[in-house]
C-alpha cells in the first residue's frame, strides 16, 4: 500500500514532494510557475495580434511587396530604440520595464483593434505597439535566466519557448477557426483578435506585478546608457546581424509568398502556424535539452545548413509561382505550406543565441545590454533588407529575396563553426 508522504514548502513558496529516504524534495519555484504563466500568455497575444499583420495590410490597406517592405520601418525602428529605452529605464529593473514594455503594447493594439485608422496613424500605433514588444524581448530572456537557480539554463529557457510555442498554436487555431467561420474579420467595426490580443496582455501585467511582490526588490547595478561592444562578442553580434536578415525573409516575404502568388488569407496562414507550432511543442524541450548537451555552436551550424536550402526551394517555387511555370495547386504549394510551417517554428531559435551569449558573458550585467545591443543591430539590417526586398520583388522578381537569404545562411554556418571552436577552448 502506497505511504502518504509529507509536504514540504520552501521559502519563496515553492511545493514539492518528500523523498521517501532522506525528505529532500522536487520543487518548481513559485517565480517560476509565475513565468510560464506569463510566457504562454505572452504567446498567446501575440499570436493573435503579430500572426495577422501581413493580412491585416494586405486587406485593410491593400499594400503591395513595396510597401510592405516600407511598413517595416516604423515596426522595425524600435528595435534599434530598445537599446536606448531599456538603458533609460534601467534604474526601473527589469521587472517594472517589462511591465512598462507590456502596457505599450497593450496600448498600440488595442486601438488598432477599436478602430481602422488612416494609414499614418495606423503606422503611429503600430509603432507604438512594436516598441513595447521590442523592449520586451531581451527583458524576456534576461528575467527567464536571472529566475533559473539550478544551472539548467537550456534546458529551462527549452520549456519556457515549449509553453509560448503551445500557446501560440492555440491562438493560430483560434484565428483560423474565427476566419474560417466569420467570428473574426478585417471588415467590421472592431478587429477582434486585437481586442483579444489586449485582453491578454492586461492579464499579464497582474502577473508581473504579482511576480515582482514574490522575488521583492533586486539590486539594480545598471544606472547609464551601456553599447556593450567587446571583442569577447563579436561572434554574438554577426549572428544577430544575420539573425536580423533571415527574420524579414520569415515575417515579410515568406507570408507574401501565400498572401500575394497563391491569394491566401488568415485562416490558411493561422493553421500552418498551428502546424507549425505543434511541432515546435515536441520539438523545442529538445532543442533545450541538446543546447546543453552538445552547445550552441554544433546546433546553430545544423540550423544554417538546413536553411540554405528552406530559402533556395523558396525561391525557386516563388519563381514558378510568378511566371506561371507551377501551378496554384498541387505538390508545389504543399511544398510552401512545409516551408512556412519550418519557418515559423524556426523563429524559436533565437534561445540558441541567447544560451551562447550567456556561456560567453564576462558579468551577467552584460546579458541584458548585450541582447539588446544584438537586437538594435539585427534591426539595422532588417529595416534595409525590408526595404530592398519589397523592391527586389517587383523590379527582379520574388526569387532573387531568397536567394540572398540563403547566401547570408552559408555565413551564418561559418560563423557557428567559430562558436563552436570558441566554445570548447573555452570549456
């Protein structure tokens, strides 16, 4: 018969089970249940908001490859504006930033969800919206690490994107569904999953604040401006560079493949983020786990190689696409349905990166200025290659995006093979 064994509470209010031999015991920290609560919740906004933009431009707005190149600008500018928000708001901490980050996306979606504004407000909104999100993002890994007391960085930061990936695949089917049958529409007076989108990102503001009550005042050493440039991180900061190239190819053209040659609308696009997403679930606790095990130079080299040649079958499908050569039907956009799924659950590769650059970091002060050095640089690229690209599209041909992407992925493997040297010499 199975003894009943005793409970046991830690400090910071973590529960967990007594062993039967000597009463130690298994806990999940109470901080971090209050952040896998916020991660999956922060999935889930954002899949119903940021899922939806190029057809929401598309339909609302009836923009071509051009200016959805330019619409870029104002969503890309605030990454290269991070670096400076979060440094003015360092006296804040990372938590009150993160909540301060959260309520301005909160605010830039919810009027795009209340009304359908002019094209130039509509930019000012989206600006406003995308400089929270882009604020947040370096403050998301940086407070998912700073909470990870037992070493297993990889494998925590794994389960953290494991939780945004499932959430995220809940709010693609909610988006198909509520295209598919007419609940959601770019048409009516309000834009639905915006409103959603806003109601979550309320919730998670609560459980930040509650978050905040339970770890209590942290020491705050970053009081200026930091442009974290060492050499120790120059590796760090070329892969955030080509890390901002192939992100514009996955958001903006990779959904313009579907959106523009095949005519398709939110609800294709929401399910084979579904699809994809639903292999992230398996997929990403793996990728923690292997982060550990083998290190983040031999993972990022398969990524790179994989994906010379994910964008040479794009471009060479949206060829077809465009001149006629393939037809709408058939193998060839199955074939693109694969590659936008890939695409999409390959944007959670990022926590490769982020693994490196804590691995390599002289002080953990360095990580938060450093990741958002990394994403001001990324943007720097981003904003041009959008810009080009949108050009490139209709002056050359859809193609010739691709093909530079899958160029740039050759440097990205060059580039992780030095991580990996740099890594074991290090070891």
């Amino acid at each position: 018969m199975r003894q009943n064994l005793p409970r046991a509470r830690s400090r910071k209010g973590g529960v967990g089970l007594a062993s039967r031999n000597d009463f130690n015991y298994v806990r999940t920290p109470r901080e971090i249940v209050l952040f896998f609560f916020i991660t999956g919740l922060t999935g889930l906004a954002m899949g119903l908001s940021d899922g939806i933009f190029s057809n929401y431009f598309k339909d609302v707005y009836n923009v071509d490859a051009m200016a959805r190149g330019l619409i870029e600008f104002p969503r890309e500018l605030p990454g290269l504006l991070c670096l400076v928000v979060i440094s003015a708001g360092a006296f804040l901490g990372d938590i009150r930033m993160a909540i301060l980050a959260q309520g301005l996306m909160l605010i830039g979606i919810t009027v795009l969800g209340l009304v359908t504004p002019p094209f130039a407000i509509m930019l000012v909104f989206l600006f406003i919206n995308s400089l929270g999100m882009h604020t947040y993002l370096p403050l998301n890994d940086s407070i998912g690490m700073s909470l990870v007391k037992d070493g297993r960085i990889g494998s925590r930061l794994g389960q953290f994107n494991g939780i945004r990936t499932a959430t995220t695949m809940v709010a693609g089917l909610l988006v198909f569904f509520g295209f598919k049958y007419g609940f959601f529409s770019f048409t009516g007076p309000v834009i639905l999953p915006f409103l959603l989108s806003a109601g979550l990102l309320a919730v998670i503001l609560v459980i930040y604040l509650a978050l905040q009550k339970q770890i209590g005042p942290q020491p705050v050493k970053r009081k200026k401006l930091r442009l974290v440039f060492k050499k120790r991180y120059r590796n760090y900061y070329i892969l955030a560079v080509l890390n901002g190239a192939h992100k514009q190819i996955m958001v903006v053209f990779g959904p313009w493949v579907l959106i523009e040659l095949l005519g398709r609308k939110a609800d294709t696009l929401a399910m084979l983020g579904v699809i994809g997403a639903a292999i992230g679930i398996v997929f990403m606790p793996l990728l923690g786990k292997w982060v550990d095990r083998f290190g983040p130079g031999r993972l990022m080299t398969i990524e790179g190689a994989a994906f010379i040649s994910v964008y040479i079958s794009y471009g060479l499908l949206s060829r077809g696409f465009s001149d006629g050569t393939l037809a709408q039907t058939g193998w060839p956009v199955i074939l693109v349905f694969i590659l936008f799924a890939l695409n999409r659950m390959a944007m959670q590769f990022a926590m490769i990166r982020v693994v490196y650059l804590r691995q390599i970091a002289e002080v953990p002060e360095d990580i938060t200025p450093t990741l958002s050095t990394g994403i001001s640089m990324d943007h720097i690229v981003s904003i041009a290659l959008a810009a080009a690209g949108g050009w490139a599209w209709i002056a050359i041909g859809p193609e010739y995006v691709f093909y530079v992407s899958a160029i740039l992925s050759i440097f990205n493997v060059i580039i992780s093979m030095r991580v990996t040297r740099e890594t074991k010499e290090a070891s």
